[in-house]
C-alpha cells in the first residue's frame, strides 16, 4: 500500500515458505538493480536513485541513509525474477544505515532461520511516524524519513498459529551515542501497539479461537536477538524432570548403602 501524502509505501506484506534446503535462498546473489520509480505511480511520486545521492551527499556525517527494503531483499532470492520484482524504488524506504545493517539487517535473518522451521510464514514491515511531521525530514521529492520501522511475523506450524512484532527506531546509531541518545533500541512489541502506531490492523483474517485469546501476548524468547548488537541471546536453561532427578537421587542412595554394608 501506498501513501501519496508521504510519497512512501505504508506496508508491504509477503509470504515465506521453507524450501527443501535453506540454500534455495541463495541461489541469487543479491545484486541491488533498483528502479526508478514503478509503472503504476505518476512519474511525481517516483523517488529515484538521485534523490538518496543528493541527500547523502548534505548529511553524510549527521544521517545517512540506505534504500532500506520494505520487503527484505533476503526473503526473495530464489530467482533473479523474485530478486528483481523488490529492487523498486517505490517499495523502499528512507532508513539510516547503521539500522538498516546492523539492526534490521540480523532480525530478518533471525526471521527467516525461525521460518525454516514452520509450514508457512507471513511478513508485514513498513515505516512508523509518532507525530504529523517526520523528524528526520524529507528527500527533495517529499518522501517521509521514517521515525522509526516496524516488522510484524505470523508463524504457521500444523494447526499452530504465533505472531510477534518488532519495532526499532530509525536511527544513526544501532546502540545509543552521542549522536543518538536511545539508538535502535529494537523491542518487541503487541499487535494493539503497532496498529496504535500505524493505524493498521493486522492479521485480522485468523480467526482461530486461541490466537485471538494471545494475540497481545509477547513471545517471551530471545531468538529475534541473534546478532544483534548489544542484546544477548541467551541461551535457555536445561531443566531436569522430576522423574529424572528421582532417578538420579535414588542411584546415589543405592550406592551409599551399597557403600556401607560393603
């Protein structure tokens, strides 16, 4: 979906299967060929590769930034058709660099390794702004910069339905610095939040019993973590069974007895 008044798309939304072998996503090397624009859109809503170089070069040193991928360019690699069909200007959005790599960058990654292991994934990511301007301004063609980006997931697993989502701030600095006093500070957040934020309502269409009871309710895990920098994660404890430590309580008596009758 577009928005003519930002000149920015709001969302994009995809579907992820797990192939035969993760190395299926590999296939294509990515290779950024971005288009100017796209054929549905007047030529004036068209951001083009001139407008990011002419915003670099007035604040490279203050806020750079990256074509970031509204749908990530990792989750279509299968094909140099699949690859290309994202590399559209009118489907990227103004993000800094440092979170668009180092931020954004590992979570799809973390995504798409956690998607290999359900039936079907779905993907909803766009730009958020807090308020009625955008506070890191516009490209000369009037895009909104956005404040800060949002990635919704919802896992599929036989008849197991989860969705988490994901906010971070769109900032110069992943971890907080003298530039930016919070940094990225990548969160998870629930389904009522994000549709607050972006007007939005997502994955409205399931209607399974339980997902409605849960659908505010965070996963509670660390695996969206992974790489990410600054946040561990951490691994989960092993827990013996009740049954496990009886046993092992009772082979340590048999051998104290065994100890003192001998």
């Amino acid at each position: 979906m577009f928005d003519v008044a930002k000149v920015s798309p709001l969302y994009t939304m995809l579907e992820v299967q797990p192939p035969v072998n993760i190395e299926e996503f590999k296939k294509v090397k990515r290779k950024d060929n971005f288009t100017s624009g796209d054929v549905s859109l007047p030529d004036e809503l068209c951001t083009t590769e001139k407008h990011y170089a002419n915003w670099n070069k007035k604040h490279k040193k203050t806020f750079p930034i990256d074509k970031g991928h509204s749908a990530g360019s990792q989750f279509r690699r299968r094909d140099w058709t699949e690859q290309s069909d994202i590399d559209t200007l009118a489907g990227v959005t103004p993000e800094a660099s440092a979170t668009n790599r180092n931020c954004k960058g590992p979570l799809e990654t973390a995504i798409l390794k956690r998607a290999m292991t359900k039936t079907h994934t779905y993907l909803v990511q766009g730009p958020v702004w807090y308020g009625l301007k955008p506070k890191h301004g516009k490209l000369e063609n009037g895009q909104w910069i956005p404040d800060a980006l949002f990635i919704s997931t919802l896992f599929l697993h036989n008849k197991s339905v989860k969705s988490w989502t994901f906010l971070m701030e769109n900032a110069v600095s992943v971890l907080p610095s003298e530039q930016d006093e919070v940094g990225a500070n990548l969160r998870e957040i629930s389904l009522d939040e994000i549709e607050l934020l972006t007007g939005l309502y997502l994955w409205g269409n399931v209607r399974a019993a339980k997902f409605k009871q849960r659908r505010n309710k965070l996963s509670g895990g660390t695996w969206w973590k992974e790489g990410q920098p600054g946040l561990k994660k951490t691994k989960a404890k092993k827990v013996k069974s009740k049954k496990a430590k009886t046993k092992k309580a009772k082979s340590k008596k048999a051998k104290v007895t065994k100890a003192k009758t001998g």
